[in-house]
C-alpha cells in the first residue's frame, strides 16, 4: 500500500491515445533496444562458417541469378541499365524493405514470452529491427557503390543531384516497413492464418515493384492501364533512387510526393492498429 508521502517513480498503465508513441520512454530503454539490436545482429549468423559475408553474398547471389535469368534467357528489358545494376539496386532496396517488414510483422508473436514477463515500451522491438536492418543496408550498399564505381569509371552511368535524396528514401522506405509491419503484427496475434500468407503477399508484391520488371515494360504490357503501376508507393522510390545513382528509369517527383504521403498515412494507421492491439495481445498470442 503506498503511504501518503510516497510517490510512484514510475506508473504503467494502458489509459493511453491512439496516436502516442512515447518516444520519450523509449528513450529512456535506449539501452534495451541496443540490446536488441546486438540479439538481432548476432543471431542471423550464429553457427555459421561465413557469418556477417552473407550480406553481400545473398544479394550478389540474386543478382546474377537475376541476370542469368531475366537478363540473359528472358531477355528483358533494363530501361538502359547495365542488368547488374539495375538488379542490385532493385535486390539492394527489396531486401531492406522486405525484411525490415517482415521482422516487424513477427514482432508480438516473436517476443511473447518477453512481453509476458517484464515491462518496457512495446515500441521498442520494431525500433530496434528498423536499426539492425539499417546496418545490413549499410553493407549492401557499399556493395552497390562498388559495383557502380565501376561502371561509372567505364562512363556507362551518369549519377545526377537527385542521389542527393536516397537518405530520405531510405528513411520512407524504413517508415514503410514499420508501418506495414505493425498493421500485420497486430493482426497476426488474432489470426494466425495471416502470418502464412504475408510470406506469399510478400513474394508476389515484388512483382509489382520495379527490382524484377522495370516500371516503363510494365506500363507498357498494361496499355491504357499503365497508371497502375504507379499506384505502388514503392514504386516512385526505386525509381527515384536508380534514376539518381545511374541517371535512367522512370522518374517523376509529384508520383514521390504522392507516394510520401501515402507512406505516412500507413505509418500513423499502423501506430493507432498497434498501440490498440499492445494492451489485449498478451491474451490473444
């Protein structure tokens, strides 16, 4: 029983908006989400012979499966890109996406034996995925960045000022994920069939963006219904990002704008469908 001149160094309590994400809090567990961090890191490579390689094996992996396969035997178009490049690019980015999304979406139902035992801000664990995806971008795209230093030596790309704007492309591409991983990780704690399809959704919604099949051949096979291909916001970001670090694809900045603001509104639909969720899933998992 508290006495009448104590008070509560800290108070927890479900009575909270919708929209908070008391980012404060969060704050104050800095320690924890480095952490996490350090788990997520350590862990994809525990017990194996190559460890932190496999960053850039996987994507060079791709790359020249990619290649092989729709540069080579499909013969596809590149809109004018080396096909390694434009397919690491595409690879570069999906995976950050994809991933980060992913890691996300498993967020409640990974962590419910932590949640059930010890407090601390849920917002946390997508936080600290956010930023243990971030490092392996950073890895990958230092392999992007060689692989371009290359073909710019050889005169076949020409960056431009728009390259200038791939930290805000990656943020919203992070922004993204987290968003869309909020929204399924709610979801997936009431239905579990969700989670074996996202894996599917996740597969097939590559096709609708541009790291495959660039965004002008698809415009092309829809006709008249080319305009459906830039309702992807995933879409304008990739192309602004090839367009430029390799000075071609199908840029345009009002699509951007577009596809910032959707961004954002799933952000703040996955924080209302998260911070609602987070007080009942510890019941539903």
């Amino acid at each position: 029983m508290k006495h009448k001149n104590e008070e509560w160094t800290n108070v927890i309590s479900s009575d909270h908006s919708l929209f908070k994400l008391n980012l404060k809090e969060v704050w104050d567990y800095k320690d924890l989400v480095y952490m996490f961090v350090k788990r997520d890191f350590v862990s994809s490579f525990k017990q194996t012979i190559l460890g932190p390689l496999w960053f850039f094996i996987n994507p060079i992996l791709t790359t020249i499966v990619f290649t092989l396969v729709f540069g080579g035997i499909a013969n596809l178009p590149t809109d004018g890109i080396p096909p390694i490049l434009f397919y690491l690019a595409g690879n570069t980015l999906w995976g950050y996406f994809s991933t980060t999304m992913m890691s996300v979406s498993n967020v409640f139902t990974g962590n419910a034996n932590v949640f059930g035992k010890v407090y601390f801000p849920r917002l946390v664990s997508p936080i600290a995925t956010i930023i243990s995806s971030f490092m392996r971008l950073g890895i990958q795209l230092l392999l992007f960045f060689m692989v371009l230093s290359f073909f710019l030596y050889k005169g076949v790309v020409h960056p431009n000022l728009w390259a200038l704007l791939s930290p805000i492309l990656i943020i919203f591409l992070a922004l993204f994920s987290l968003g869309l991983g909020m929204i399924f990780s709610s979801l997936t704690t009431k239905y579990r069939d969700l989670a074996l399809l996202l894996n599917f959704g996740v597969s097939l919604y590559m096709w609708f963006t541009p790291v495959i099949l660039p965004t002008s051949l698809v415009k092309q096979k829809l006709g008249s219904y080319g305009f459906l291909a830039d309702l992807n916001p995933l879409t304008p970001i990739f192309e602004c990002f090839k367009y430029g670090f390799i000075g071609s694809g199908d840029f345009d900045m009002i699509r951007l704008l577009i596809s910032f603001l959707f961004i954002i509104a799933i952000l703040l639909l996955g924080i209302i469908i998260f911070n609602k969720s987070e007080k009942s899933f510890i019941d539903t998992v």
